[in-house]
C-alpha cells in the first residue's frame, strides 16, 4: 500500500513512518519478538512473552497514536506512554537475564537499545512542553446574564448574580 501523496508535490505526506523515534522503536520491538521466537516454549515462558510483546509493540504504537493526535499535550501524553512501555520493556528483560532465558550480552545490547530510546523520548517530551509554554491562550471571558446586558448594569465577573 503506498503512503498518501502530499497534493501539492510529489513527496509523500507527513507521516510517523519517516520520524526516527518511531522507526527505531519499531526496529527494537521487531528484535524482541525475533528473538522471543527462537526461544523454547513452555507455560511460564509463554505468558511472559506475551506480556513482553505487548510491552515491546506498545512502544511505537504509543509513538504513531501520539503523532496522529491534534495537539502537542495529546501527542506528549502518548510518548509519555510509550516511555512507560520502554521502561516496562527493559525491567522483563532483566527478568528474562535472571532466568536464564537470554544471555547476559543479549540483555545487554537490548537494555543499550530500549535507554537510547527512553533518553530520545524524554527529550522529545521536553520539546513538546517548550512548544506548548509558548502557545499563546486567551483569557477568559467573564460571565454575564443576558439581563446585566439589557440593564446596562457594570460586572466585572467577580460576583455571581442571585436568582
């Protein structure tokens, strides 16, 4: 399936696909499943795996949801999330070292990965929140009963009219 063409060019459209953060999250949980597939399988193994997977897949989920969303606070929320499922993800792989299921060096190189991209996200959540500190937001208007308008009366908002 091709990506949506932008109208005006011939580039394609603005899309999570080309953000890096993203594609490196993808590649991590591509590796973590890769390697869950070649490990044997028993009960306890499998209910770990799947909670590993959703944790490792939660991650550049989390990244495209938040890309999709309307507002930088909406888009911070989810690489908040995504961070959380990074975190979650390193904690079973330490889980699965003191096991046994996977050698010291594979945790190792994960762990590596899964800090990067913590790091990439935490820096990419600051970002947001510099972006919307300077978002400039109207004050709010005060409250006025239609019969202050038709007396003409003076309100300055702080009182509450009885009824």
């Amino acid at each position: 399936m091709a990506e949506p063409q932008n109208l005006r060019t011939t580039e394609p459209a603005y899309s999570y696909r080309k953000l890096i953060l993203w594609q490196q999250a993808q590649e991590l949980a591509h590796e973590v499943i890769a390697l869950l597939e070649r490990l044997p399988a028993n009960r306890t193994s499998d209910i770990l795996f799947r909670q590993i997977i959703r944790a490792a897949t939660s991650i550049p989920a989390n990244i495209a949801e938040g890309h999709g969303r309307f507002s930088p606070a909406a888009y911070r929320n989810h690489l908040s999330i995504a961070k959380g499922s990074a975190c979650e993800l390193d904690s079973w792989l330490d889980l699965l070292r003191r096991r046994s299921i996977v050698t010291a060096d594979q945790e190792a190189e994960l762990h590596a990965r899964c800090f990067r991209l913590i790091a990439a996200l935490t820096g990419r959540m600051r970002d947001l929140e510099k972006l919307a500190s300077k978002t400039v937001r109207e004050e709010a208007a005060p409250y006025v009963t239609s019969e202050q308008l038709e007396t003409g009366g003076a309100f300055d908002g702080s009182e509450v009219p009885r009824f």
